[in-house]
C-alpha cells in the first residue's frame, strides 16, 4: 500500500514540477501533493469575505478572522467589513468559502488533507477537519500574487496532504529559557509552514522551567526564578491548538536532572551539594534507580505534569547519561551485581521499565531518545533518534514506531540544504513498508546552549521551513535550488508573522557599530557563519548560561546567502568564463578588499568588534588574492609556484576561526587561485 | 522655598552646561541635576563585579543583577563569575558598590536621588533608597564610554535627583490592545530614562480589556476575547514595580463607556442596542446618574479593579462626554431640572460627588481629566490636564494638584523638540510657589487609535525620552541641538532594551516593498511623517479597529531625523553661503530627485505602495526645483518671475498628503527657491 503512495506521489510530484518550471512566481513551502493551473485568478478587493460551511471546531472563525487581518496587513487592502468570522457568515458566494466536515482532533495521524479551486468569483476550500481549513489559509496567504491591477490569488487547484503525521520543532527552553511571547511566535512560524508538533524540553541540569504545585522545591529552588506558570503553560498550550499544534512536554530523567536533584538530592546516586549546572554538556548527576523512594516521586512528578499538557505523548528524555555516578556508588554496583546488569546501560533499562507504567497510568505514550532503545524495553514506545541512522534504522526493524531527529539539528548552524536531504526513508536503507510505516516523522531540534530569545528565531527561521517541506511534501520533491527560492520568499512571510529571524540582524548590527555606520560590519558579517557542530563552545567552558549573546556570532546567521551565491558564481564562471561573470565576480573581490578600511575605523569606537579584526584583514587579503588570480585566468596567464605557494598561506589564513566565525567564501576563491595555477 | 531650589538648580545646571560643552561624549538622558568630572575614569574588565551595602528592597538585587547582563551584552566581556547579585556580595573593594540606606516605597514623591562617584578603582553609587540606586544603574549604563582600550565609566560625580515627581507615560491598551510583552518593554524603556508612572487606560467604547470576577460580562461580550487576565494584571504591575515604576490604572466613566454598556446596558442612559464601537472619536453612549443602581454598579466594578492595582491612585477618566444622551432623555432632563442643573457638566459634576466616596472607599485618591475640574468638585483629587493651559492652570489656581499632558500628546505625531519646549511651569504663567508645588508632574499621552504592538514603540521612542527628560532634569536644561544629540544615542541604548522603534521599520520596508529592494522606498520613506495632530484620521471614520496599520504612514516615522538636519544645511546656506554646504544640499536633492524612477520599479511588484506614487513624484519634482534655485543662487543670479511662479505650484503640489504622509522637506526648498527670486 504504501508503495502504491508513493508511486501516485510521484506522479503528483512530477506534475507539480512541471508547474514550477513553467510558472516561477509561485513560493509555496511546503510544496503541496498535488497543485495545477486553472487560469482563473480571484482578485482580492475590499469585498473580500469569509464563509464557513460545515461543522468545524470555534478555532477556524478564529483562524479565519486572523487570516483576514493578515490579509489586510499584507496588500493594504481595508477589510474592515468583516472584522470577524463568526457562525453567520455562512453566504454561499462569499469570495473564500470554507467547506470544513467536521472539529479536527489534535491527535497523531488526525486528517490535515485539503483542497483550494480558485476560480474568478471565489476561492473554495474544503477539508475533512479544520486542521486542514487551517493549513489551506496558510497556502492562500503565500499564494497572494500581485500584477498592475493589484492583488489576487492565483487560478489553480490544490489537493494536498502531509506526507507524515509528526511534523515537529523541539524548542529547549531549560538551557536558555524562552519567554511565552518566543513560543507562541514561534508557534505562528510552525503553523505557517504547516509543522503540527512543538516539543518543548523543560528540564535539564541548568533549571526547571515549569511551576509545580506538589513539588515546588522545583521552581523555587531549581529555576533561578525563571520559569513557566501552570497559567503560562496552559496559555502556550491553548495558542498551540488555536493553530492547529500539538504541544509534547519533555522531562528529561535519569542523567540530565542536576537541577531536579538540587531540589531533591534524596533521589541523587551520589551525595553531593547540587548547584545549577552554569555550563552546557554531559555531566555525572543522576538519579539513583535502586532508590525506591524514586518512584512515587516520579509519579508524583509526571502525574502533575502530564496534567499541564493534554498531548498522548510524555518525553521522558533519557540521553546521555554517562553512568559514572552508578558505576562508582558501592550500593548501586551491588544492586547491578545482583541482578546480573553487565553494563550501566542496563540498569537503565531497568529504570525506564519501572518508569513506563507510571508513564501509562497517566494515560500518555512514553518516547525517548535513541539511548533508552536497550534490549528488553516493550515496544508500545516512541524513539526520537539523534545520535545518527543505525539507531534510527535499528529501532524501525525492531518494531518500535520512530521520530527522526538525527540531520534535523538546527542548533548545529548547518544549511538548510544538509537537512533538506536528509530523506527519513531514503531507498538506500531498504526499509520494508512495514518499517516505513512505522516512521511517525521528524524533529527539527533547537537546543540552546547558544541561542537567546533574541537570536533564537535567526537560528530556527527561515532554515527550519526546508526541514518542514521534507516532512510534508512528497519525497519525490528535491530540488535544492527551487527550495532556496522558496525559502527565501518564505523568510518574508514569516517575518510578517513577527518572527525576528531578519531584523534581530540590524539591531544587533546597529549595537556592535555603537552607533557608526554598520555598512562595513554587515559586509563583514555576510561572509561571516558561526563555527558549526560542536566548535563554537571549545571544550564546553567557554559559554555559560551568563555569557553574553550579542556577538560577532551571534550577528552572523547560518547559511548565508552571499557566500552561497558567489561559490555558484564562481563555479559558473571556472566552468564557462565569461566577461559578466567575470565582474560579477570581480566587483564582489574588490568589495570586500577594500571593506577592511572602513571596518578598522569601526573599532575605534567600538572595542567589541576587535575580535573580527583578524577576519576582517583576513578577507581583504583572500579577495586580493581572488582578484590576483582572475587576473591571471583573464588574461589566459599561468601563475607561478611561488604565488600560488604565497597565496595558499592566505587561504590557509582566511580559514581561521575569529569571534568563534569562520568566513564562508574561502573555498571559491581558493577554487580561483588553484585555477591560476594550472 | 521654592524659589531657593530653582536658583541651585540654575546653578548646577550651569555647571553641567559648561561640563557638556567641555565634554562632548557623554549622552545621559535625561540630564542630571549635577555633574562634575574628576578625570578618574573605571575600567571594565572580566573582573567587574557589584557589590551592595546597607539595606536596600530585594527588588535592587535583581536589577543589579540584570545590570551585570546589559553591561556585559553591551561590552561583549564575559561577567560570567556573578551569575547573580546576592546578598552574599557585600565586598567593599567590588568595582561598582551600591550603598542604600532603606526600600523604596512606590508612592508619590518617595526619595529616588543617587550620586555616583567614580575612581580609577571603583564606581560608588549612595542613595536613601534603592529606587535612586536603580536610577543611577541606568545612568551608569548611559555613560559607558570607549577608547582605544576598551570600555570604561568616565571620572565623574553625580548628585542627581528628580525635578517632578510623577513622571507619566499613559498607553492606551482599549483603542488597540498592547499584549503583556508590549507593555513590559515599554516598562523597560521607562526605567532607561528614570520614568516612574505607568498609567494604563484600560476600557473604552472600544472593549474592556481586564478580566473581571465579580462582573465577568465584561470580558465575556465586551472585548472581543481581547483582554488581560487577572494574573497578566499582577505579572505587568510586578514587573513594574521592579523597576520603580506604579501602575495607574484608568477606567473611564460616565461617558466612552459603549463596551460596558454593551455588558450592562442597565446603567445606560438610553436604552440601545449597544455594540463594540469599530471606530474611534467622540461617541454619545454615557451611563445614566439618576439610575440609583448605577453606583453600587460602579462600587463592585472599581472595588474588584482597585484591589487588582496597589497603586494610591485611581483615575476615572471622565473626559469627553457629549451630553446628548442626557438632554435627549426625559427623566434625566427632568433630575436635571429638579436639582437645578443648568449645563449637562453640572450633572456630571453631580455624577463625580457620588463616585467620589465610591473611590475614597477602596483607599485610592481619585484622578481625572480636566472635565472633571467643574465648580462644587473637592479638592482632594487630581486634575490631569488635557486640553490647554488654561484648564491646568486653572486647577493650579483653584488648589487642585495636577498633573500635564497638554503638549505631552505623542500620538499627535510632532517633533521631540515640541514636546520639550512644553515647560510645566513656565516663567510666563507667574504662578505662586504653592501653586507650583501642587504640580505633580506630567505624563506623555500614547493613545493607540492608529497604533498597534508592531508600530507603538516608534510611536513612543525616542520623543518621549525628551519628556521624561523635560520632567527629571533642571528647568535650565533646554539646549534642543543638546537634546537631538543625546536622543540619537538613548534610542540606541532603548533597542539594546528590546525596543522595536528602530527595527520594525526594516521590517515593514521590507514587506511594503514585497520582497524587492528596500533601498528607494526608504530614500521617500525618509522624509515623510505621518499626517499630525488628528489630521490623519480623516473625519474619524477612516481607520476602524480592523484596519490594516502596516502602510506608508506607519513606516513613517514622526520627528524624522532627516529632514531637520536637510532644514538646518539649508539655513546655514542662505544665512553664509559656502561650496562645502550648497554640495552636501545638492547631493541631497539629487538624490531625491534620481529616486522616482527606482520607486517606480517597486511599484510594479508592490501595489500597496500606489498611495506613495505621487508623493515619490511631488519629491522629485521639488527636488529638481531646490537644484535649479541652488544653480541660481550658486551664479548670484535672480530667478524670473516666471520661474518663481511655476516653482511655486510644484512646492504647493508637494505639500499635498499621499498615502495619509506629508513630506518634510518642503519648507527648505521653498526658501531656497524664494531667495532664487530676491
């Protein structure tokens, strides 16, 4: 059956294509299943107006009131006619007609499919559930096309569904805690983008970022005093369902819980004083499973917290814990000893055994990361995999139900483009259908080590919308290049929605200038991307909780679009030269040759940029070299060894990391140089 | 008494004065009382840490602690050793030393004087209470200062203290509602410039915007779901008082009462169909006095809503009653006669007496608009006036204390200059020391008619930072040039805050110009203003609560930077005319000029941007006016009459309105044409 699927999603997908080549001015994302042209634009004009026909849930009039402002914000048009949809507005020929069968139930695998027919007189939806109301607005507001008459949505007809049912963003906000106006506007990104899962990780070993009423140690004495009220909580979780949006709560135990045992040491391995962790990476605290007293705690714990969220689902973490505090207490060895457990991970298992059914009697599925994957673990869990494709593969042959998440870290500065080609079920890995069905989705994951409510949406928008399309558009859809047009037309929705991905940027840049012009900065920064993976933080000690996030670093996004454009130039270019391209490209060099003056006058008045010093000389001297060897190329002229062996020590040196940067355009220009040289 | 205060006040704001002339970098906003430089300036390394003596409010160390975060975000040191300000730290050596003697108690007229004292060792800051304390965290931020080294507090000693005690910032969350994240950064904004009165106007015909439990309607059916619940209530007056600042609250009665009679049309003078009203102005609904029921109506609303605010203060509004609903109404025209009520304001006044003790009765002191201020009103209120000097000083007169807001009025959209030439005791009014001293102080006025959260902040920063200046600083301190400069370098330390002032109008460009470049919409974007005073909303009925405010006239921004400085080159010019000037004018116009064709370009990707069309045009055309007058004026040659005349339409043309914008440069370029024609 579900090669049946896949076969019509790849004829639906070649259709689609087909379309995008032929009319470039559409920027949906996700791609729907299926989209072709019927030549009957409607054109938006002051009497635009919602009906809704049906039996939806009361979330689509708001929903629908909220797409009609968004609307209005977005051509200028006044449509104060309406100033809400309400169970009136049921006119059969109003310009957008919702046909919406029935509430949508926010659980797992619940109908999101859809339909728009536009024709010249109205927009029709219709949908099995408002889930699927709700996704189609968001397709209209992106297909708000304009010509010299104004705007209108184009003729076409879509029937689109998601590929697979987990669509989600896992938001961290215990490392760095993120206030509810960060998760609600991220919410409105996900909602934009058609994600329907926010996993919030609200514990780890720097705090414990939820109000509890049974254990209030937690709050008071585990969070610094920065945490969520259960009225907070309900709040984040109420906007999540307005927009269509599961909300799963992660508490992480048995490692990871230094600030749970700062409130109840009692339940520790080891005895010790606990502080809350200032640093960010894998420690020894962790709770002690022998400890019988641990259990009803843990009841209590998750009892009071699956309460707060009404998802199925309950994360119980159990990542990296490195077994240390087990392996050197004398009572837990005995206790491992006597019931024949070899290695520490088998007392875990042992604990994750004790932990399910008090998971079950809160009437929640358990999930986990891929650690808690250990033999002899039933299979009614979830597996979130991150530690890479064995595990992922290993826990869908052994017919546990799985969440990829492993080549969707955000946090880890990568491009849009790895995660985009990062197939959940890719051929190469011979997953029978069984398997694949057992593929629930994936996470895209922002863990915050290094992320504040200030830069946070720069690292989770606009590149988290590819991760988006992968999980909801059909496989067949690939197309690395079409998917950065896209994304870019998506990044300016998403910043009408109040995202700050954009112009967090600006600000930041206006703050390191300390009121200079910050045009030499930015043209620095556009080449700059913070170091990647697990390099900016060296050995973990050089950020804690307290350090400041307004940076060189933390101006300077991931993927960068500049350095991406001149690499394809110069690509171009080495492949066919050409005088255009030749300037493009030489404009470009000289920009950034002659930039560092401009920037060493910045310095003067502002001692924090001194840390891009280096990079900045460093640039002007690679775009030197650049230039040397176009030179060279242009007038069909061999360098010598000896330039090349000179300029390969300024590559070499443009490769340096400063202010935890690395500049992006050292590969093409070296690309150049090497050129020069044959 | 008075008097001897002012003359020292005379006295150090000279010194200040001739300090500032001396010393060109420091930027502090508002001014101190007194400031003295000692030529011993603190360096600030990693090694900077906060200590506190005495025995401040818990309240200081948490801002001393968010005092460390901003310091190092600014600087880019990691203060990463104190995590926290504790009362663990009390070493004397510390490198800045807080030294407060009591809590500060948020009433009128609390102590809230600090002095600073810097050494090449230390910083030391002494107040009574720990509000001065706070104030003097924020000067010390404002006076962070660079060289070739790095970061440092300049040698200097402060004696500061406020010159009124109440120093106001009205937001009005009725017209359009502020979420809680809104009314927290404005918060923090008012801290930056030692504002200490937040006064919320909570209801109006427009919605009730608190959750009530004893008359729950009014959330229910009179706010369109658009409201804060008790808890936001006690988050934002919380987080006030964190940072000094009282809570006010306004709920505004008889009149502007639509949304409460739309919950309670029992108390409503006419019996109506009441509805939320759409639009905004001056509307005739007004509860009815003689409806003996109506108070203990107004005890329970007030009793729940006081209890909600801890503030001494409670103001009931009581402004722009149009009377028609009374002298239409029988019995109310015959209670009216019966009692001897010449004038409708008599029954209001009336109306006030009762209400008077309802008020007096929950604790609070009752304030209102100058309306209230009717012959028979007692004295123990507080008059805010509104609408001109006489009314204020006229309450003076009659023994009421006030408090300013005529010529306070932000949302009017006129310069920061305007704003800070409005002395509240001017010189001219000759009023009595005791008549002085009954002035409370004075309140900025952001009435969000054509506000929303994303454009509000620009609306209220930087220009009210000249207010709060006008109202902290020494009578004496008046230098506008003085006050630009040092606005520029506070609206840079706001958005370092949070504030969206400067950034939203990226954002907006970007959206305005659909995804095409910004770069010729900001040149015209540049020198406009939005319509002033209540021009802009044209007869009241053009924008409703649903109208989109994402256009050319919210892009623009008031007291455009721009436009003064072009206003003041042109002046220089005509008064001594020099090469360097009549270059730098004409670079300016021939960039004016040039831009049409590019605006053009925009417009055909961009149709919202059609309202500007003309203004891009009218500019060009001015432009290329202000280049031929500069060429005439350049050869000492006199323009014909001809000339004159035809110029003369295209600067009438230019002062035409487009897209509910003026341009703000065409006053230069008429004077420069006109002396082409002497």
């Amino acid at each position: 059956m579900m090669k049946k699927t896949l076969l019509a999603w790849t004829f639906l997908a070649i259709t689609l294509l087909g379309q995008a080549q032929v009319n470039n001015t559409y920027s949906l994302m996700p791609v729907p299943a299926q989209l072709t042209e019927n030549g009957q634009p409607l054109a938006i004009t002051a009497a635009f107006k919602v009906s809704v026909k049906g039996r939806p849930d009361a979330r689509l009039y708001a929903e629908a009131s909220r797409f009609v402002r968004r609307l209005s914000n977005k051509t200028g048009i006044f449509l104060d006619k309406q100033g809400y949809v309400t169970t009136a507005d049921t006119a059969l020929d109003a310009p957008l007609l919702l046909q919406v069968q029935r509430p949508g139930k926010l659980v797992l695998g619940e109908n999101e499919a859809y339909t728009i027919t536009t024709t010249t007189k109205q927009v029709l939806v219709t949908a099995v559930t408002d889930l699927g109301a709700i996704h189609a607005l968001e397709t209209l507001l992106q297909l708000v096309s304009t010509n010299n008459r104004g705007y209108y949505i184009p003729g076409v007809a879509i029937n689109d569904r998601p590929r697979f049912a987990w669509r989600g963003l896992l938001l961290d906000v215990a490392l760095h805690f993120m206030p509810v106006e960060v998760v609600k506007r991220t919410l409105d990104g996900m909602a934009a983008v058609k994600m329907n899962v926010l996993h919030l990780h609200l514990c780890n070993d720097q705090g414990f970022r939820v109000e509890s009423k049974v254990l209030p140690r937690l709050q008071q004495v585990a969070a610094d005093g920065i945490f969520y009220t259960q009225a907070q909580v309900r709040e984040m979780v109420g906007y999540a369902a307005q927009r269509g949006i599961r909300v799963v709560p992660e508490f992480v135990v048995p490692a990871h819980t230094t600030a749970i045992l700062k409130a109840y040491p009692e339940y520790a391995s080891v005895p010790r004083k606990y502080t809350l962790q200032r640093y960010f990476g894998v420690f020894d605290p962790v709770m002690d499973p022998t400890n019988e007293q641990l259990y009803p705690f843990l009841e209590k714990l998750y009892t009071e917290m699956a309460s707060l969220f009404p998802d199925a689902y309950l994360h119980i973490g159990g990542d990296e814990n490195t077994g240390k505090d087990w392996l050197n207490t004398p009572h837990i060895k005995a206790f491992m000893q006597a019931h024949g457990m070899a290695k520490y991970m088998d007392l875990q298992t042992y604990f994750n055994r004790r932990l399910l059914p008090i998971i079950r009697k809160t009437g929640k599925t358990m999930m986990g990361w891929d650690e808690i994957l250990q033999p002899g673990v039933p299979k009614n869990i979830v597996i979130e995999s991150w530690r890479g494709n064995d595990a992922y593969y290993s826990s869908l042959r052994q017919g546990y139900q799985a969440i990829l998440s492993y080549g969707y870290y955000i946090d880890l500065i990568q491009p849009a483009s790895y995660h985009y080609q990062n197939e959940p079920a890719p051929d190469s890995a011979h997953l029978t259908a069984d398997e694949v069905k057992r593929i629930l989705g994936g996470e895209a994951t922002m863990w915050s080590e290094l992320v504040t409510p200030l830069t946070v949406d720069s690292r989770i928008w606009p590149r988290t919308a590819a991760i988006a399309e992968r999980l909801w558009s059909p496989k067949t859809v690939t197309d690395v290049d079409d998917m950065y047009r896209r994304l870019n037309a998506v990044s300016l929705h998403l910043e009408a929605l109040g995202l700050q991905h954009q112009l967090y940027k600006q600000m930041l840049l206006r703050q390191l200038a300390n009121g200079g012009n910050t045009q030499a900065l930015e043209v620095l920064v556009n080449v700059l991307e913070p170091l990647k993976i697990y390099e900016r933080n060296e050995g973990d000690t050089m950020y804690s909780v307290f350090s400041p996030f307004t940076k060189l670093a933390d101006v300077a996004t991931p993927d960068q679009a500049l350095p991406r454009q001149f690499a394809k130039q110069v690509e171009g270019y080495l492949a066919a030269p050409n005088a255009a391209l030749e300037d493009t490209i030489a404009q470009q060099l000289t920009l950034w040759r002659d930039n560092d003056a401009a920037f060493k006058q910045l310095l003067n008045n502002s001692p924090v940029l001194g840390e891009a010093a280096a990079l900045s000389e460093h640039l002007a001297q690679l775009a030197a070299a650049g230039l040397e060897a176009l030179t060279y190329l242009h007038g069909h002229t061999k360098a010598s060894a000896h330039w090349l062996q000179q300029k390969q020590a300024t590559i070499t040196k443009a490769r340096q990391q400063g202010g935890r940067c690395e500049i992006q355009v050292v590969d093409p220009v070296a690309r150049l140089v090497a050129k020069a040289g044959e």
